[in-house]
C-alpha cells in the first residue's frame, strides 16, 4: 500500500485498499454522536451497520456517545444508551408514559453521556453500558462488558470487565497524557509515526521538551 495515502480523515468509504473500515465520522447520521478525526469501525459485512449497535440513543433521553480521535473499534461492538433504563423506584419497571399513559414520571434513568477518549482500542463484540467513561489508551478485550468506567492506558477483559493491567506505569501514563500525540498536526504525527508506534519513549520525550 502506497505510504500515507490515507491521511486526510475525510477520506469517504470505502478506503482503497481497506474496504472493511471507515473513518467513522463520515458515516454518522445521528446528531447524537460525536466522533474525532481518525476514529475507525472495522466491518467486514457492511460498515453503515454501525449505528444500529447503538441502542436506544433517543432524543428524548438527551444523551451522547463521544468518541476521541484514532480509537479503533471492532465488528459488533453495542452501546447501550439511557433510554434502555427503567424506573425502579415503583411497584412496576413498566415504561408507561411510552405507551400513551399520562400522569407518570419518565421512565429513563440518565447515567450521563458515554464517552470514549483518544487512541482507545475496542474489541469484537464488547458491549458497553449507559454513560461509561473510557480513558485514553484503553484497550477493550473482546466480548467484554464493560459496567464501570475504564482508567487511560488500562486493559480490561470479562463479564463484567475488569482490569487485567495497566499498559504502563502511572509516571509513564501521566507522560502520555501530558503528550496527547493525537492532537498534534498530522505532519507532526507523520513526521514521529515510527516512535509512537513502537513506544520509542527517548523520542518522544525529547520532542514534547521541544514543544
């Protein structure tokens, strides 16, 4: 594959060369979701499936599914959204006022927006819950379901998930924080690719010194 042919984030599907992805922001229809430069769904069927994994993400329930930039998100990854909750607090779960009932208070619970950071990786299959906070450099096993917000550069795995390790020590990942590559120019990234891809952290830290 030519180098660096795919470069501009606005590249529409499909992707010469890479027909099974997307740059995810350029299928979105909902007003409801938010995705960074470079974020990518992997889908071998049909990538506009997408969007149909994200379940019960309603207007009414006011929420949203955020993701930062250059996550990678495997085939059949589920969201499940606030309108998927129901009131506890009666005698009956039944959402009533969504059938016609008056008189009767809103049937969802809202947990808050979902929320993926930067550079996240998330296995096939995972399925994550109402208003998780995912952490930059996370990785998601796959399969897992994920219940409880994941700190950055963490990897968890499971039903439900939980923490396996963390990817680097704590001065490390507060380095990594510090730098945010995904927010450089893309020539910057460009220029520095080989040391973000192979953890050449000598590199690194001598150019977040520079500035």
């Amino acid at each position: 594959m030519t180098q660096n042919i795919h470069l501009n984030p606005n590249t529409l599907h499909p992707i010469a060369g890479v027909p099974r992805v997307c740059y995810l922001k350029n299928i979105i229809t909902s007003s409801q979701i938010f995705v960074g430069d470079y974020t990518y769904y992997d889908d071998p069927d049909d990538v506009h499936n997408f969007e149909q994994n994200v379940l019960y993400l309603y207007e009414f329930a006011g929420d949203k599914l955020v993701f930062g930039k250059f996550c990678q998100i495997a085939t059949g990854v589920r969201f499940i959204m606030n309108a998927s909750n129901h009131v506890m607090t009666g005698v009956s779960t039944y959402p009533f006022t969504v059938f016609g009932w008056k008189d009767c208070p809103s049937h969802t619970v809202s947990k808050g927006d979902t929320i993926i950071g930067n550079d996240v990786w998330i296995g096939n299959s995972v399925t994550i819950m109402q208003g998780i906070k995912i952490g930059d450099g996370a990785i998601i096993g796959t399969n897992a379901l994920v219940t409880k917000n994941v700190e950055p550069y963490t990897i968890v795995g499971g039903n439900p998930a939980k923490v396996i390790r963390k990817r680097f020590d704590d001065e490390t990942i507060t380095f990594l924080l510090e730098l945010a590559w995904w927010d450089w120019p893309i020539e910057k990234i460009t220029e520095h690719v080989a040391a973000i891809s192979t953890g050449d952290f000598e590199t690194l830290r001598r150019v977040h010194a520079a500035g």
